[in-house]
C-alpha cells in the first residue's frame, strides 16, 4: 500500500508542479498583454502555437481565455497547496 501512495504522490506532485510553474509562464500569456512577458517566453507560445497549428492559442476565444483565469486564481493555489502539503 505505501507503494501506491508513493507513486500517486509522485504523480501529484508532478502534476501540480508544471501547473505551477507553465501557468504564469504561458498559459497566462493567452489572458494578459504580451508586453509584460520575456521575449523568449513569448517566440516559444508562438512557436507551439505555428507548429501544431492551435488555432486556441492564436485566435483566443472567450471561452479560453475564461478558463485560463479559471486556472489562475483557481488551479494553480490548488496546485500550490498541493506541493506544499505532499512536501
């Protein structure tokens, strides 16, 4: 049983962990000015966005953009109490 947990802990704590960190990185890039971000985080939402054609990411309807601010002020504290509570 403590295998199980250890693993799903793993998981978890991976998961939240790229949720923490791409959040405020990229995905906050399709809600917010791009002035306010590095260039090279900037070329690299492009580039995702030109190479796999995500038309989400380019043309940013309102729905996306939505549930990106659902994930800011929601998912991403989740995800941080997350870490600090597997830790």
């Amino acid at each position: 049983m403590g295998a199980i947990t250890l693993l799903l802990d793993t998981i978890v704590f991976i998961f939240s962990l790229v949720i923490v960190i791409a959040t405020p990185l990229l995905d906050s890039q399709s809600c917010l000015p791009s002035h306010l971000f590095p260039a090279p985080l900037v070329d690299q939402k492009k580039w995702y966005a030109d190479l796999y054609g995500d038309y989400l990411v380019t043309e940013k309807p309102h729905f996306f953009v939505g549930l990106i601010w659902v994930e800011i002020f929601f998912l991403r504290p989740l995800c941080v109490a997350n870490l600090y509570g597997i830790v």
